[in-house]
C-alpha cells in the first residue's frame, strides 16, 4: 500500500493530460485534412449549382452522373485545367481552354483559408506555439492535390475530359501558390521569405534595382503595381460596360436567341456574369493597344478591326467593337492605360519621400535615380501581372479558325510594361519633387497667437509679423508704463511721514488706471515654432522704420500711463522755545516770596 501511494501521486491528472493533448501541435494530418476539405468544399459547390440546372432544365442531356462529370470538369476548369470535347458532330476532340476568371477565385479563396487555419497561430503569446509553417504547407498542398488528382480520374472518360498535362502543371501551381499566400498571411506576412526570393537574381541587376534598401523600394513597387492593375482592369470594365450599352440591342437580341426557357436564360446569364472578368482582361488588352483575337487571323484593335469569323450568338460577343478602321471614339480607349500609368507613379512618389515629422522638413528616401528604378521595377511587376491575367482569360475554344480567342499574353505583358513606365517616369519625378518642395516649405509658417476667449493658437502667414509685433509692443508699453507709476507712487509714500502714510495708504488704496488694449492685438508670448525664413521684409531692419516704430510704441504708451504725482512741499518745523537763564535763580534754601494775590 505505500508503494502504490507514490506511484499514484506521481501519475499526471486527468485535466493535465487534456491540457497537454490541446496544446499540441496538430502536425501534418490535421494539415492533410485541412487541404482536402477545402477541395471537397470547392466541388461540392459546383455540384449543388450543376445539379440545381440539371434539375431545372426541360431537356437534361445524360443522368445525374453526367451531371457530376460535368461539375468536376468545370472545377478543374476553374484550376486553369484546360479541358478537351469529345461529342463533336466530327468526333474530332476539340479542346477547350478559356478560363473564367471568376470561377478561380473560389478554390484559391478556399486554398487561402484552409492553410490560415493550418497554421493554428494562437490569438494570446501564452498559447500553444503555431504549426510549422513547411508542415502546414506541405499538408494542405498534398491534400488538396489527393482530392483533385481523384476528381480528374473521375471524368477522364467522361465527355468533358480533363487534359492530363495541364492537370499536372495548374492544379499544383494553383495550389502551392494559395496555401504559401495563407501561411505567410497567418505568420504575419513576414517580409523576410519574400526578400530571400531575389537571391536568384543576378547580383549587378540586384544592387542596379534594389540598392542597399530593398524592402522599402519593393514594396512600394508591389503596392503601385497592384494599383495600376487594378486601374487598368477598372477601365477595362468601364470601357465594356459601355459598349454594351451602345450595342444594347445586339446583346439583348443575342440573349433571347439563345434559348427559351427560364432556366436556360439562367444559366447563360450566370455564364455571362462568370466570364465578366475575363471580357475585362480582353477590354483593358483593347485598350493598351495589341487588342485580342477572336480566332486565328482575327485581332480586334483600336486603329483597326478585322471582321470576326462567324460567332455564336452570346451578349459578351455582341460588345465586339464593330470591323472596319478605327475613329475618335476608339482611340479614346488609350486613357485608360495612362490612368494605369499616372496611378503608379503617384504610388511609387508617395513612397519615395518620407513623411515629415511635426516641424521638420521631408526628406527622401532615395535620389532621383532610384525613384526610376522603382518606377522601372513597378513597370515590370505590372508586366507579369498582366500576362498572367491575359494567359488565363484566353484560350482555344476549338480548332482552326476558334484555336485563338482572347489576348495574347506576352504582347499585352509589354505594351503594359511600356505604358507604366512611360506615364509613371514623368509623375513619379515631379510628384516626388513637389512634395519635397512643399514638404520643406510647410515649416516656413510663423504660428500667431489667438486673442480670443479660448485662447488658442493659430498660425499666421509671414507677412503678418510686422502688425503682429507693432500690436504687441503697444501693449506691452502701456502695462510698463502704468507700473512704473503705481511704484513710484508706492515708494513716495512710504518715505514720507505719519500723517503722508495715512495719504499713501489712500493712494495705495487707488487702483491704477490702464489703457485696455485694442482688439485684436495679441500678447507677447514666445513662437512654438521658428519660421525658417525671415517672415519681415528688409525694409523692416532700417534706421528709418526703426525710428518710427520707437515713436509709435512711445506715442502709444504716454497716454495710457498716469502723470506722476507732484511731490508735496516738505512741512516747516515747528520753533522751539529757549532754553530759561539759571544764573538768576535765587540759591537753594532761600524761602520763596509771598505770593501778591494771597
């Protein structure tokens, strides 16, 4: 019995053992399991949306099976996968690879929060420590690529099947570049892994771009290149929403044409609402000006349109500016990538000076030579962007005359290079120019002083110090003045007698009359801040102005002070009796005479 009392004690508790089991970390499986219910997640709702038109339409094609292929190929789809068509009336397969944009952003969304949730970064410092961020990555990835590789098996006999070279290149990318984006988000976007990626450029290009300072210049260059891509799809968007309303009529006619049905015209409206974004891609293309190709041989341009092969009737297509040459309406198109353009250069001059401290002058971060490093850099960046953005929104839609559709990427990726840095060069300069100008100036201004109840300051510009210092100084007279005669006043009737106390009691008694001041003059009271120029004019300083200022600032105090007091006429002494003669005094002893009257 004694041996099993120690025994028992040292025996962790029962809470112990659940403390310990919570905060450990939840490792590679929890991670495995993270990526595959986000790939469930993503196929289960174009499941329920592809079902719910199965269900709906008149005429269903193929059974609820069919129905399930087609919803994992459009997943796939949505990876970039492109897909390949076999029930061609030719037979020939006829491939499929346009993907809409905004299908890709539900997988990557979901990829992004599985791997932040991954990583179980605790909200406290005392919690439980985080999961590695290469385990969390590594599991979401492998189980999201277990539930996709399934999903491809699935309907690779199907009509709509996936091509196999592509599953192998866009589903991991599309996956390893979503869970790395989650885990560097939970890890607090930390910008060390993302400095380390530019060991693998060459190191003159390095030092060239970069310099000494690389975390300050690339990420400014990544926030003016998100912004002028975002300024550059922004106008795409604009330029087809008009152009819809211009070819209004062709887009309604082609929507009705297409089927009868509600549920029909649902589905090509949600089609239409999907491939928004990519018709953006393709407007913003128009407009920096390769245009795109709406089949092989077929390039829609600003300056000239050639006619377009035969389409099916779809309202996207009905916006197709019409063939023929260019005019004024077409070339006001160019506005859009030179908005892109003075949008970066704003961004990368906001970056390139600091923003100066209260009552300092601003300074810049780096010479006029890096500021067009960084714009170069932004050029580049928005050059990358684009082309991934236009790869993505084309693709073959068939063979022969359909093989092309959409931009093509490499010449929209250098005609965006080139608006960026022609537009963004010139802003960038003189921005960063004028806000070091204004920046220096603005600690020029001589703060003035509020005569108002509130009593706080407010600041004046220079000009305004010679009124301010005449007002002060006939203020500041008038109190000296008025001093100066209640001391004398006090001091005289201290020195005078009993009965002139009394008198200076009296006069001590009396308060001093003071001049008020006029409104608006204000106290003299020292600057929070010193003008960094001289606020007066030069005339200011001569023996001229010197002079009549001394006579305004006396004129001003005589009246205010109280004349002085006459001083009173000293008393005359009073006379003193003589002193009596004892020398005729009778000797002592002799008895006094009789007095007469007795």
């Amino acid at each position: 019995m004694a041996d099993v009392i120690p025994m028992t004690a040292r025996r962790p508790s029962l809470p112990l053992l659940l403390a310990r089991l919570r905060d450990r970390s939840p490792g590679l499986a929890a991670s495995v399991l993270g990526g595959a219910v986000a790939a469930g997640l993503g196929l289960g709702s174009f499941a329920v949306l592809v079902l719910a038109l199965w269900v709906s339409s008149p005429y269903p094609d193929s059974g609820p099976g069919g129905a399930l292929h087609v919803a994992a190929a459009l997943w796939l789809l949505a990876h970039g996968v492109e897909l390949v068509r076999t029930d061609t009336l030719s037979g020939a397969p006829l491939p499929m690879g346009v993907t809409p944009l905004l299908l890709l952003a539900l997988p990557v969304w979901l990829l992004y929060r599985a791997a932040r949730d991954a990583v179980d970064a605790p909200a406290d410092a005392d919690g439980p420590p985080p999961v590695p961020a290469r385990t969390a990555w590594t599991g979401i990835v492998l189980g999201y690529l277990g539930v996709g590789g399934s999903a491809a098996l699935y309907c690779a006999g199907a009509e709509l099947r996936p091509s196999w070279g592509w599953v192998t290149v866009c589903l991991p990318l599309v996956a390893a570049g979503s869970a790395a984006a989650g885990v560097w988000s939970a890890y607090g976007r930390p910008r060390e892994p993302v400095l380390g990626m530019l060991r693998v450029v060459p190191g003159p290009v390095r030092r060239l771009v970069f310099g000494a300072d690389a975390r300050p210049r690339l990420g400014t260059a990544v926030r003016a290149a998100g912004a002028a891509t975002t300024a550059l799809l922004g106008g795409g968007a604009l330029l087809l929403a008009v152009s819809l309303v211009w070819h209004g009529g062709a887009a309604r006619a082609s929507f009705l044409q297409l089927t009868e049905g509600w549920t029909g015209r649902f589905a090509v409206l949600l089609l239409g609402v999907v491939l928004i974004p990519n018709a953006a891609v393709w407007a913003a293309s128009y407009a920096l000006g390769p245009g795109f190709a709406l089949g092989a041989g077929h390039v829609v341009q600003p300056f000239a349109s050639h006619p377009a092969p035969l389409l099916p009737p779809f309202p996207l297509l009905a916006a197709v500016p019409d063939a023929g040459p260019g005019a004024l309406p077409n070339w006001a198109a160019g506005l859009v990538p030179v908005a892109a353009g003075v949008t970066a250069g704003w961004f990368v001059a906001r970056g390139a000076v600091r923003r100066p401290g209260r009552g300092k002058a601003a300074s810049a971060r780096w010479p006029a030579a890096g500021t067009a490093a960084v714009v170069l850099l932004t050029a580049a960046l928005c050059a990358a962007a684009d082309a991934l953005l236009a790869l993505l929104a084309g693709g073959p839609l068939g063979v022969a005359a359909l093989a092309r559709f959409g931009p093509v990427w490499w010449q929209t990726a250098g005609a965006a290079g080139v608006w960026t840095a022609v537009f963004g060069m010139p802003v960038a300069l003189t921005v960063r120019a004028w806000r070091l100008w204004s920046g220096r100036t603005r600690t020029g201004e001589i703060p003035a002083q509020d005569t108002g109840a509130g009593g706080r300051a407010k600041t004046a510009p220079a000009d305004s110090g010679p009124a301010n210092g005449l007002a002060a100084g006939a203020g500041g007279g008038e109190e000296q003045a008025a001093a100066r005669a209640k001391a004398q006043g006090q001091a005289k009737a201290e020195d005078a007698g009993p009965g002139k106390k009394e008198k200076g009691k009296q006069d001590r008694g009396k308060q001093v009359e003071v001049v008020p001041q006029a409104p608006g003059a204000a106290e003299e009271e020292p600057y929070d801040v010193l003008p960094a120029e001289d606020p007066f004019p030069p005339d200011w300083h001569d023996d001229v102005a010197r002079a009549s200022r001394w006579a305004a600032l006396k004129e001003a105090a005589a009246p205010s002070a109280s004349p002085p007091e006459p001083e009173p006429e000293p008393e005359p002494e009073p006379e003193l009796e003589p002193e009596p003669d004892l020398t005729d005094l009778p000797p002592p002893g002799t008895p006094e005479p009789p007095d007469a009257t007795g």
